[in-house]
C-alpha cells in the first residue's frame, strides 16, 4: 500500500513539474519569437525611414561647400523661394533647406582664375566684395529664415531658433591676389575658410588640374597657410595638388579641411584623394567632406556627344576662367541647356555612400564630412537637390552607423576642426598683445 501511495505521488509530482518544464519552454520560445519579431520589425522599411528622419533631424547637419551664390547674383533669384531644381537648375534655397533638414551650408566666395596681374587681381578682388555683399544682403532681408553664422555656436543657436545657418568660404585663392592683408579683410567680412586654389594654378599654389609649376605650394602659399592659420580661417585642400596638399599639412599650426572631395580608389579623377592623402588628412586631424559631385562619385559611362559638347563649350568660355559677370551668366545658360540635351547617367546616393564607406575605413569616423558642391554641378540620384539630403542619412542608417557616427559625419566633425583653428588664433592675437 505504501508503495502504491509513493508512486501515485511521484506520478503527480512527474506530471506537474513535466506542466511546469513545458510552460518555461514555451515562455522561453516565445520570448526568442519575440525578440526575433521586434528586431525584424525594426529593419522594415517604415521603421528604417522614420529611425533615419528621427537621426537627421536631431543632428547638426552641415554642408561645407555650396556655389549658391552664383545663383544668388543672377538678377531676379530670390533665395526665400522655392525654385524648381528640374526647371531652374537651382539646387538650394531657404525653404528647401528646411525641407531637406539642412541647419547650415557655406555659401562659397567663387572666382574663376584669371590674369595674375595687378589688373586681374583689382578686378578679382571687386569681384569678391559683390559676392560677399551679395550673400550678406540676402541674409539681412530674410532675418526670420536666416542668419551670417561665423561658429560652431551659432549652428545650435540657429537651429534652436529655426533658421538656417549661413557660413561662407571662399573658392580660390586667387580671391587675395599677391595682397595678404586681403585674407583679415575677407575673415572679416565673414569668411571661415578658403580653397587654396580652383582648377588652374595661381600664386599659392598648383592646382590637381594643371600642370606643374610651383611643385606644390610656392613661396608667397606658405605665407597665406600661416596668415590663415593666424586670422582662424580654415585652410582648405580641395582642388589643390597632391604635393601641395602635402606641403600644406607639413607646415599648418592646424587640422586642415577638404570642402568637397571623393576617394580616388573609387573614382580615378584628379580631383579625388589618395589613401595616402586620406591618412595624412586624420593624422593632421583634419575632415574630408564628401563630395556629391557625380563625376568625381562614379566614372561617367561614355557619352560621345556629350563630352564633345562639353568639350566646345569650355573652348568657346575659355574654360570658364576670367569670365565676366555676363560672360558667366551665358556660360551657366549654355552648360545647363547642354545638360538638357545630352543628359548625364548620375551616380546614386548608395555610391555616395560607398565613398563615405571608404573615407570611413581609411582616415577613421571623426575625420568624415560632407559638402554637396550644389549649384558648383553636385547632384546625384536620390539627392538631387538640397530638399533630398535626408536620404544620405537614410542610407547609412541601412548601412548600420550609429546616431553618433552620423552626427560626427553631419557636422561635429567639420565644427571641431572649426574650434580647433578659432582657438589657435586666439591664443595667437593674445599673444601678440601680450608681446607688443
């Protein structure tokens, strides 16, 4: 009898820990169908998106290299309008920047290369001074859309008071002629970097895009390297030689900036940077911001009738260096009805971001920016004009960087190198001061 009972008991007490085994298994299943639902809902498209509008919008987002201002001179724009970037070739203004969630841009200072005599140089410095007036101008009469911004400070200020940031740079060196001084003039008038040079050679420096004559920075280049280093103007690299490039990071008191370039392993164009220049550029600790320019993304396909009439236009503009005002209007009516005509296979923004991949692998994630070159030709698929620039973000969330790796890429990188030249000029004047 005893034994019947201890059976019966270790029966019931078999079946309710069988019960009990069988609900931590099917709680356990569950939680692991749980978890595996929540991840794969979460890299569904709908939640890709909003995850990356969510990112972009938080961010700090800054383009480092924009050509607006050639829109901006041309009689009639209004920059506080919305154009149409299909019909009117104008790739930013103010309420596509707010669509695009775009805080800040630098509105770049461009001049062509002209005479290096003291005619062109007058004529170029002019020149310089309409288009800074111009920028400034515009700004002033849309105080509640914009503002001049001149530090990293006033990125956040601005944002915190929806408007967008304007800084502005200036392309081409040749904007100083052989004047120095012009370099406090111009940082006075606002001016927070400046291209060393654009695609012809001038007095600082030999261009990527011409032949050899200074053999990298000349003698009057390393005295502006230094007086920008002095004044807190970031020295700029795009568009400069490779030994240029390499003279200047052998001499700057400071990290140094390239506004607008790719990686020349993925796309063999002279414009582009080595790997070697990559790690030069973050052991200086400067950025590189991303270029969307497509030629320099991606190798164009061959397009015969297109280069030859790409090819007869800058013969019949002199390869758009020493243009008048008039001159340059026609030459920007001509290129675009050309683009009309014979248009180009763009590169996409998933190649953008192969290059920002690469930039990333090479020189490190806090040496990574961007900077369009809208209305300068930047455009690709997917980014098309400034009201698309949240699909960059889109797709590096897709690629698995993280809002802090974004954020460092939309402009934390591009605002430390900013910091770190405004504080050595201080600390430079202070010690002027102290010393006179």
């Amino acid at each position: 009898m005893q034994n019947a009972i201890c059976n019966l008991q270790t029966l019931i007490w078999t079946r309710t820990h069988y019960k009990f085994q069988m609900r931590e298994i099917s709680g356990l299943i569950f939680l692991i169908l749980l978890i595996f639902n929540v991840g794969y809902a979460a890299n569904e498209p709908g939640d890709l998106e909003k995850k990356a509008a969510r990112i972009h919008r938080l961010a700090f987002t800054i383009d480092s290299h924009t050509d607006t201002p050639l829109q901006m001179i041309q009689k009639g724009f209004d920059i506080s309008a919305r154009h149409d970037s299909r019909k009117e070739y104008s790739k930013i203004d103010f309420p596509r920047m707010k669509e695009g969630g775009l805080d800040a841009a630098f509105f770049a200072v461009f001049v062509s290369q002209g005479p290096r005599n003291p005619e062109g140089y007058e004529n170029v410095r002019i020149k310089a001074l309409l288009l800074f007036d111009t920028i400034h101008s515009a700004v002033s009469r849309n105080k509640k859309m914009a503002e001049l911004a001149t530090s990293p400070q006033d990125v956040s200020r601005l944002k915190k008071l929806d408007k967008s940031a304007v800084f502005i740079g200036i392309e081409n060196g040749y904007a100083i002629g052989k004047d120095i001084s012009l370099i406090s003039t111009y940082y006075l008038q606002g001016a927070r970097y400046m291209t060393l040079c654009h695609t012809k050679n001038n007095d600082i420096c030999d261009s990527s895009t011409d032949s050899t004559e200074n053999n990298g920075l000349s003698p009057f280049g390393y005295e502006v390297v230094q007086e920008l280093n002095h004044v807190g103007m970031m020295v700029d690299v795009s568009h400069i030689s490779d030994k240029a490039l390499k003279d200047v990071l052998a001499f700057t008191k400071v990290p140094v900036i390239a506004s607008h370039s790719c990686s020349k392993a993925l796309c063999d164009n002279p414009r582009n940077l080595t790997d070697e220049l990559l790690r030069a550029i973050a052991k200086n600790g400067g950025v590189i911001q991303m270029c969307i320019l497509s030629d320099y993304v991606k190798t164009p396909v061959p397009n015969p009738a297109r280069d030859s009439a790409r090819a007869a236009l800058r013969k019949k503009f002199h390869d758009f260096d020493g243009l008048s005002d008039e001159q340059m209007k026609a030459a920007r009516i001509a290129w675009n009805e050309m683009n009309n005509q014979f248009p180009q296979k763009l590169a996409t923004v998933s190649e953008v971001v192969d290059h920002i991949d690469h930039l990333v692998k090479v020189a490190g994630i806090k040496h990574v920016g961007i900077g369009t070159d809208f209305d300068g030709g930047g455009a690709v698929e997917g980014c098309f004009d400034v009201s698309d620039m949240g699909n960059i973000t889109l797709e590096l969330v897709r690629r698995g960087y993280s809002a802090n790796d974004i954020r460092k890429i939309w402009g934390e990188n591009l605002m430390r190198v900013m910091k770190k030249t405004d504080k050595f000029a201080r600390k430079y004047k202070l010690s002027c001061r102290c010393n006179g």
